[in-house]
C-alpha cells in the first residue's frame, strides 16, 4: 500500500510491479539478475480522487502514455528492493505535482520613480560613454 496524503493511498492491486533485467555496467550481473523495476499505473482504473485522475491526465508529462497509463522504469540501484522503493517514491511524486496549483500572475506596472530612475541611469550611462569618444574640435 502506497500512502499519498493523510486521507489518499493507493493499494496493491493498483501498482504493477515488474522485475527486468537492468541495462549498462555490472558484469555477469546484469545478465543473470533482474534488479531494475518497471512499474505501471493505470489512472482511468485507480482510485484515486477524481481531482487527482483529472489533474494527471492534464500532465504533459513523457512518463504517461495517451492512455492514462504512467510508466516509471528504476534501474539506478543495484538491489531490486532498492529500485522498487525508488520507483514508488516517483510515483507518490508524480502524483503529489499534479495537486500543486500555480499560483496565479497578475501583470504589475513599474511605478513612476522606477522608471524615472531607469531612464536617468541610461542617460548618466550615455553621458560617461560619451566622453569616451575622439574629441572632435
């Protein structure tokens, strides 16, 4: 069982978990151990709130399919138990960015003196590059 939040979790049956084997360095190990984690969940079929399946579904996000399905693959660890807790814990951080909200931006003036000030640093800074120059008598 997988908790999410105070009042959210997840069971078992919802969370497939397989074992494969894990690409890269490690020897004979990589070919006779299945130690990396391929995990996928189904949102349409979980029960989740369904402020949490529509916030998901709207993720733009390349671990979940056109489905609803996420897929997650955790291989960064040599131990099977090690990558099943990390591909868990990416789930559970998956689903609690979706219920963040944006806050949203309101488009502010600059005040009066701001830009006062800012034109009259561009003017001093003119004036400074202006005497720069050959003189012309």
């Amino acid at each position: 069982m997988l908790t999410i939040s105070n009042s959210v979790t997840l069971a078992d049956w919802e969370i497939e978990l397989n074992a494969i084997r894990s690409a890269g360095n490690g020897g004979q190990n990589v070919n006779k151990v299945a130690t990396a984690i391929h995990l996928r969940f189904d949102i349409k079929r979980s029960t989740l709130p369904t402020f949490y399946k529509e916030r998901l579904l709207k993720l733009s996000d390349s671990r979940i399919t056109s489905d609803g399905v996420i897929i997650i693959k955790s291989m960064e660890y040599r131990t099977q138990l090690q990558n099943k807790e990390a591909a868990l814990e990416r789930l559970k951080e998956i689903i609690l960015s979706a219920t963040i909200v944006q806050k949203v931006r309101r488009a502010t003036k600059p005040t009066k003196a701001s830009q006062r000030r800012r034109v009259d640093s561009k003017t001093k800074r003119g004036a400074a590059k202006a005497l720069r120059k050959k003189v012309n008598f």
